[in-house]
C-alpha cells in the first residue's frame, strides 16, 4: 500500500474488483436480455427504472462507499485504529439511514418519478412494480456494500470481491429463474430481477459479516467505545455527502436525457436505454480499478506520501482509460455487437445505434474521469468531483436543449452534447489532481 511499484501495486488490488465488477455487468446484461424475452413494453419499463436502480449501486457502493473506504484507508495510514473501528460502526448507521430514504423515495414517489421521465400505461406500471420490490428491501443493499468498503478501506479487497462474485452468479440464475419461470420457480415478470437482487446481497452480506467480526482483523465491527459521535460521522459524511450528490448530479444528467429522448416514444427510450446502460456499466469497470486507488490514495495521503498518491491516481486513471477506450470506440464502430443482445426490433436498434456511435468514441474519457473520481474520495475533498460534474450536466443538458429546440438537431445534437459534457467531466478532473487536496506540501504557505 505504501511501497510497491504503481502498477503492480493496482493491479494486485484492482483483480478481485474487476472479477466483481466482471459479474455486475453480467448480471446487467442478463436482466435486461431476460426482460427483453418479455417484450418492449417490459424492457422501457426497466429502461424508466434503471437509472434509479444505478444509484442504489453508484451510493452504497461508490458514493458513501469510497467515503467508508476513504476514512478507514485513512486512519489506518496514520496508525490510529480505532478510529478505524469507529469508521466501521458509524458506515453501517449511516447505511441503514440510507436506505431508509430511498424506500421513501423511490417507493412512496416512484410512480411520480418514472411518469416524469416519459413513462405511461403498462410500462409506467412495471417501472413501478420493479421498484417498489427492490426499494423496499434496499438495506441489504446498502449494508452488504458498505461491509465491502470498509474490508476495502483495509486493503482486503478479495473478501468482498469474491463475496460478491459468488452472489453475483447466483443472481443471474434467480433473474432469468424468476422472471420466465424456470426451474418450477413463479414467473414474476419484470418483478423477476428485483427479487434476485434482493436475495443475492442477502446472501452477500452473510458472506462477509464473520471477516468484520473476528479478532486479529484490521478492524473489528463492534459497539464504538466512546459511543456514536458526530466527528466519526463527519468524517464519512465530508465526502460521502458530496460524492452522493455527485451521483445525483450524474443520473440527472442521464434522467434529463431519458426525458428529452421520450418525445420519441417507448421505442427511443429504450434504444437509449439499452445504449445508456452500457455507460453505465463503465462505472463499475471504473470501480474496479477505482476502488483500490480509494484504499491506496487514502492510506497515502494518510502517512503524508503525497507525490506517490497523485501518481497512483494517474497510473490508474491511464489504466481504466485504455479499457473504456477500447469498449467505446467498438461499440461505435459495431453497435449491433451490444443492441442486438437486448432486441431485435428495428427501432430501437436505430434509435440505439445513433447513441453509440457519437457518444461511443467519449467512452475513454469517461473512464479516466470515474478512475479520478475514485481516486480523490481518498483525499477526503470532493469539491473538484462536484464542479466537474456540474460542467458536464450543464453541457448535456444545456447543449442539448440547444440543439433541440433552437438548432433542430434532433438526436444527434442531443447526444453529441452528451460527449462533450463527458470530455469536459474528465478535463476538469484531470486538472484537479494538481490542486490543494492532491499536494498540499506544495501549497503550504
């Protein structure tokens, strides 16, 4: 953690979440294959409740997950373990409390929520249904990813990321099993996924409940021993609370666009859905790497080695560029190689195709950004993330009401706004490595 060669270092780290990660998406991909057998009604219902869905896993497990990872990486670099133990307890208050206002949220203003986004009758209803199953069982979510940050913040990243591989393949199962009715299961629809959701992080969180609770850990998940306290919360609320309102910056960017694509009907809705999805699922490939630079970044700035943190962070952010470049520039090339997984219908895979080919080629920038993003929840300052996510929402957003209503553009303009608020996303954040937060033996007065 505070030795080893950038490379090696990150990648010893970044395996086990990259295997994880590896399963997310293919859990991703096979809720939306499974409901797409269901039909187009079914998969614009999950196109409607998806980006909700995402934040659920970009909060408890990237937000207020790296803040968790941040404070106890921290604590340990400086020696003080019980302030580590103290991050543990505090994290999993935190947790409940969370997804006590996204079952308030999303299950008692769901319907509002997804009627605004362009949704009505049929899939308006199972964008409905879908959410009100997974919402109201969020805390296994919200507890099983903070359990996995925290064994992070210690630099055990194989627990949570074999935990959560495991269940992950069995989520994929249950999905398929409870969507269409196999293997004698009931057939639940668009219900199908929610349920295997909430069953697999059950099973997660028994998975890595006995490596917080046994002793000779690096830290211990027990009663603080000076009580719950606000400066403990602090500390992980400092940048959590940014770092979520980053994630809500960062789906409204994605919710706006939702809203501008439906004056096109279900079909560009979940063309742009199907397209969106895959950037979505840049996040967690993001994480993957972006994890370990949050546990490395935080033991670092930590012990005040702070030239060898910055490095990690651009070594890093190199490495999950290369991987969302690649990903991106084939799918603008090839569409079809990831449409024609999700449906076969002729327009929504128009409206898909016009997405990935001009925001496709955005892809590495969006890598970088999400590898820096990580990074720097490990310096404990999150406000370089915020402006930077505000310059890429108003690009978006803003440019894109431009070129539909002013220009006449149509999707093009919309979605050729959408890469440039990408790229600006990733130029701010690359200059943020140079301020205060990253080097402040360089700023000292």
């Amino acid at each position: 953690m505070l030795e080893g060669a950038p490379v090696a270092t990150i990648l010893a780290l970044a395996t086990p979440n990259l295997m994880n990660v590896a399963m997310q998406s293919v859990v991703s991909i096979a809720d939306g294959i499974f409901v797409g057998m269901l039909g187009t009604v079914e998969l614009a219902a999950l196109a409607l409740v998806f980006p909700a869905q995402m934040t659920l896993g970009m909060m408890s497990a990237g937000a207020m997950g790296g803040a968790i990872s941040s404070s106890v990486a921290r604590a340990l670099g400086a020696g003080n373990r019980a302030a580590a133990e103290a991050a543990v307890a505090h994290a999993l208050a935190i947790a409940l409390g969370m997804a006590l206002g996204f079952a308030i949220l999303f299950v008692g203003f769901g319907r509002a929520i997804f009627g605004a986004l362009g949704g009505s009758g049929a899939a308006l209803d199972g964008a409905v249904l879908f959410a009100n199953v997974l919402f109201t069982c969020c805390a296994v979510h919200w507890i099983a990813n903070s359990m996995a940050s925290v064994l992070r913040g210690t630099g055990d990243m194989r627990t949570p990321g074999v935990a959560l591989l495991v269940t992950g393949g069995v989520q994929v199962v249950l999905s398929g099993a409870l969507t269409l009715g196999w293997l004698g299961l009931p057939r639940l629809g668009i219900a199908g996924p929610a349920v295997a959701s909430v069953i697999a992080f059950t099973l997660a969180t028994a998975w890595m409940l006995p490596a917080l609770r046994r002793a000779g850990g690096a830290v211990r998940l027990r009663w603080p021993e000076a009580g719950f306290r606000w400066a403990a919360f602090r500390d992980i609320l400092k940048v959590g609370g940014i770092a979520c309102l980053v994630v809500v910056l960062t789906n409204a960017t994605v919710l706006t666009v939702t809203g501008l694509v439906g004056r096109g009907g279900d079909a560009a809705i979940a063309g742009y859905g199907i397209g969106s999805r895959l950037e979505y699922m840049l996040i967690p490939v993001s994480f993957g790497v972006g994890a370990a630079l949050t546990a490395l970044v935080g033991t670092n700035i930590g012990a005040r080695q702070y030239a060898r943190a910055q490095r990690l962070a651009w070594t890093g952010a190199a490495m999950a560029g290369a991987v969302a470049s690649a990903i991106g520039v084939a799918v603008a090339i090839f569409p079809d190689l990831w449409l024609l997984l999700f449906t076969g219908d002729a327009a929504v895979l128009a409206a898909g195709r016009t997405y990935l080919s001009l925001v496709g080629p955005a892809y590495g920038f969006f890598g970088v950004a999400m590898a820096l993003y990580f990074a720097s929840q490990g310096t404990g300052e999150m406000l370089w993330p915020l402006a930077a996510n505000l310059c890429r929402i108003t690009l978006a957003v803003g440019g894109g009401l431009l070129a539909l209503d002013v220009l006449g553009w149509g999707m093009t303009g919309l979605y050729l706004a959408v890469a440039g608020g990408i790229v600006a996303f990733c130029l701010v954040l690359v200059f943020s490595t140079t301020r205060r937060a990253w080097r402040p033996d360089r700023f000292a007065a």
